[in-house]
C-alpha cells in the first residue's frame, strides 16, 4: 500500500541541501514512490531505497559546470562570429562529463557515421540529453533544425535553449521526466545515449515500453563497451538490454561501434 502522505514526502526530499537547487521534477519522486515503497516492509527502508535510486539519477547533475558563465560565453564566441571560439566553449561543455567527454576526440567522424545508417535529420529528439546538444557545431544538420532536448535539471536546460537561440533555432529544450512522460513529438531521429542502462536501475524492463512509445523513425541507443576504468568489458551485457528490449519487434538494427561505445541504430517498423 502507498503511504497517504506522498506530497510531504516528496516535498522534504526536494526541499533537501542535496537537491533544493536542481529543480527535479515531482513525477519523478511519486514515480519512485509508487514502484519502491510497495517493495519494502518498513517505511525507513522504503524512504532509503527511493533516495538511493533519486541519487543515481541525478549524480550526473552533481557538480556540473556554472551555467550563467557558460552562457556568457557562449554568448561571447557567438558575437566574435568566429565559428572555432563557438566551438572551443562548446568542447569546454561537452568536457564536464564523462559521457560526452569520451565522444571529443570523435567529433569529425561520428555524426557522419549515424547519418550514413539514417539519413540526416530534420528533427530530432534528445532525450536524456545532458550535455549532448553542444555537440550541435559538429552534427552538420540543416539550418532549420527542429531539435527538441529533454533533460531533468532547469539551469542546464536554460543554457541549451540559450545556445539554441544564438544559433537562430527555437528554444526547444524541455524539462520532462522522460520515462513518465514520454515526448509525443514526431521526429525523424531520436537520440538515446548511455542512458538506457540506467534506465534498467530505476525501473527493471522500461526501455521497451518506453521505445514503443517514441513516434521516431530512427531510434539511435548508444551504450557503453567498457566502464570508465577501460578494465571490463561491457558489450555483451549491453547487447542482451538492447535485444532482450527488442525481442518480437521487426525492427532493423545496425551497430556502429566506436571507442568505448556502441551505438545500436533502430529502425522503428510502424503498425
């Protein structure tokens, strides 16, 4: 049974030291309550266990960079009009975590790559994003883009739409719990990078519920190969989320293998 005070708690969670400033979205915490607190006999060992999964979904936004100073220089290297200053603070950006930093020195050749498999697209969702939209300088997309990002934490989103205006696209970046509500925005390509596993921490089996319900074309899964030490190899067990996600479905895939990373480019066959 779900306890009768689930504002409150979610309430004195949010309002922590940890999380007041990050601006999470209350579905996220009643989502967490009502799959953990059926789980547990005591109401302590429920209240542990939502804090522990909350925690590894927002660990990411620990510690991110000074926003209001990154959009200062972002708008800096945009007046310059030089488009290698727009570049040097983008990679500055996509430097301050571990998921978009190990892409750096694979800018030039990786978006080619997933278009040669896709097409290039005129709209895309980025879901999850982090820090990934920075990486725009190097996507080579059409002007008129329309580049919806989805992401948790309101100061990074506001420094993506920042970006996003300075390169006269319409500020599209949203903030959405992504697994609650899924985007029922069409689009040509939809990015999902190095999230899906930890998609399977919070909820056991979501992924395939929540790709059947994307409105994409192409579905682009990007995961893993090795943990961040480069000691253990995690292709196999990456390989069984994504087919085990889509075990019955008739939807082609092509893997794109990069260092460190595999990205599973899907097909989605509509009915």
């Amino acid at each position: 049974m779900l306890p009768s005070d689930i504002p409150e708690i979610v309430e004195e969670i949010l309002a922590s030291r940890k999380y007041h400033n990050l601006s999470i979205p209350a579905e996220t915490l009643t989502d967490l309550i009502s799959q953990e607190w059926p789980r547990h006999a005591r109401r302590s060992d429920a209240l542990q266990a939502i804090r522990r999964k909350l925690h590894n979904i927002i660990a990411p936004y620990l510690g991110d960079p000074d926003y209001p100073a990154a959009q200062a220089a972002l708008s800096a290297a945009f007046a310059s009009g030089q488009p290698d200053k727009v570049q040097g603070v983008c990679r500055q950006l996509l430097s301050a975590h571990a998921s978009t930093r190990e892409r750096l020195p694979l800018l030039e050749n990786f978006y080619p790559r997933l278009w040669q498999v896709t097409g290039i697209p005129r709209t895309i969702l980025d879901l999850a994003c982090a820090l990934h939209p920075f990486g725009l300088p190097w996507m080579g997309l059409p002007a008129d883009v329309r580049y919806h990002a989805y992401d948790l934490h309101q100061p990074r989103l506001d420094c993506i739409n920042h970006f996003f205006t300075l390169q006269n696209l319409p500020p599209l970046a949203e903030k959405r719990d992504i697994l609650v509500s899924p985007p029922d925005v069409e689009t040509d390509v939809a990015f999902f990078f190095k999230e899906a596993h930890r998609f399977e921490q919070r909820q056991k089996g979501c992924n395939r519920a929540f790709w059947l319900s994307l409105k994409v074309h192409w579905l682009l899964v990007s995961l893993p190969s090795e943990n961040l030490t480069g000691r253990r190899d995690l292709a196999g067990q990456m390989r069984r989320l994504v087919y085990g996600a889509l075990e019955g479905l008739d939807w082609p895939v092509t893997e794109l293998e990069f260092p460190g990373e595999i990205v599973f480019c899907i097909q989605k066959i509509q009915t």
